[in-house]
C-alpha cells in the first residue's frame, strides 16, 4: 500500500465533485447514488467527509456536489476516480420500465496546503452570494449565505454552501486553488498523456471510465479491463475492489513513464 501511494499529493486530503449529466431526473438520481457511494466508502476508511457544495435535482437526486474528504492518504486513494461514470438500468421513473443509460462525471482535486504556492488575488474573482439550496438544517435559505466565486482569467468557478459566509468564502478559495493546481497538473502532463494513451487518468474530461451495469449487477472499469460482478457491494462502498487494482496500474504506467524519460 505505501509503494502505490507514494506519490508526492497522494498524503494529501481531497476534495470530490460530481455533476450530473444530461438526461434530468436520471443522471440526477445517478449523481446522488455515486455521492452515496463514495460517502460510504470514505466512512469505512474512518475518514471525515465534509459537505461543501450541495444542489438538489429538480424532482430527484442532485445536480452537483462537493466533498471534502479528510483522512490519510485520502487523495491517494480517490486520484484514479476522476472521469465519467455510466450506468445502464431499468428506470424506476419510467412507466414503461425501458432501460436507460445516464451519464455522471466525477472530478477529484487534492487539497492544496503552505507547501505549495498558488496566489490568487481577489481582484481577479468575482464572488457572489446566494441562499444555499441543499440541506442543512432551518437555517439554510433563510439567509444569502452561500458564496460562488468566479476566477476570471481562467473561468474556473466554485461554490461552497456552509452555513457562515465567512467561511464559505474561505472555502472557496482553498477549493478555486486545488482546481487551479490542477490545471497547472493537467497542462503540465498533456503532452505525456498524448503519448501513453493508455495511462490512467490521462486527464480527458470527456473519458469514460467505468459502466455500472444493473440489469447484469456488473461493473467494469473501461481504462484497465476489469469487470466485476458485485454490484451490489460496490455501490455500497466496497470500492476498493476497483481502486486497489486501478492503484497498482496507476503505479505502472508512472514508472514506464519514468523509464521512457530516462
């Protein structure tokens, strides 16, 4: 386990974003399930999960969401979950219980502490406040407490959904940092990405990664062949059926990479 996170962010914690697809209600009510998922699995870890961005779907499930995910090795672990997740099942908001296919994607940033330099000033962002929208209790949407903050050079925007504005701005900034640490990342490796078209988490925010597949109770990750049929488990949290094997691929391709270079 220490040689597969052994990387230089992988100590640290992360945050994970997942938006629903096109599609309404279904890739909203996938959306939610994936949150569920990814919850569960960091409470079996003994990890701390934190709310930061809730929006609730319009008749079910959600339209995005954030978490902060607090514990050792946290991003380590959830660095390979980045992409698009599918799922294909029998809808149960379908009269005529036709199969479907929704789309949902998953983004997974890494808390970025002192050691790493990323200014921002706020002259370059545009913060505006709104009544929070997810849940939490009388005092959400009863005050314009929840902050979106839009960095303008770069159009990258966050939104935090805590109870303090105070805080949320705070928030917000630390979350518009990791994003653009990754950015940094990503442009830094496209090059590499474009020659090993095989790597994992090349950074493609159009790649779909995995299909979860209900009517078979399958899962199967797309990027290194894997296909399992627990279902079931998985969805309940059991996700490191997938990551151990993806983490050891990961591990891989880096030094292959590293060999290349040499």
């Amino acid at each position: 386990v220490q040689a597969l996170l052994s990387g230089e962010a992988d100590g640290a914690d992360t945050y994970l974003q997942i938006n629903a697809g096109a599609g309404g209600t279904e890739s909203q009510d996938w959306a939610e399930m994936l949150l569920r998922m990814y919850a569960r699995w960091a409470e079996r870890r003994g990890f701390k999960v934190e709310t930061v961005e809730y929006a609730a779907g319009d008749q079910a499930g959600i339209k995005s969401a954030t978490l902060l995910i607090k514990g050792e090795n946290a991003y380590g672990w959830l660095k390979t979950e980045s992409g698009v997740h599918r799922l294909v099942r029998i809808s149960p908001y379908d009269a005529n219980a036709r199969r479907h296919t929704s789309f949902a994607s998953v983004w997974v940033y890494r808390v970025v502490d002192d050691d790493i330099d990323i200014e921002i000033n706020e002259s370059d962002c545009r913060i505006d406040t709104y009544r929070s929208s997810g849940a939490g209790g009388q005092h959400v949407n009863k005050t314009d407490s929840a902050v979106r903050m839009t960095h303008l050079p770069t159009g990258i925007a966050v939104v935090c959904q805590e109870k303090s504005q105070h805080q949320n701005r705070a928030r917000a900034i630390e979350l518009l940092k990791a994003k653009l640490y990754d950015m940094e990342r990503e442009a830094a490796h496209t090059e590499r990405a474009a020659d090993r078209k095989g790597q994992i988490g090349s950074g493609d925010r159009s790649e779909r990664i995995r299909t979860y597949n209900y009517p078979q109770g399958r899962v199967s990750d797309h990027r290194i062949n894997l296909t399992l049929y627990k279902l079931a488990e998985i969805m309940e949290g059991a996700l490191d059926q997938v990551i151990d094997p993806l983490l050891a691929e990961y591990q891989a391709e880096q030094l292959a990479a590293i060999s290349d270079d040499a």
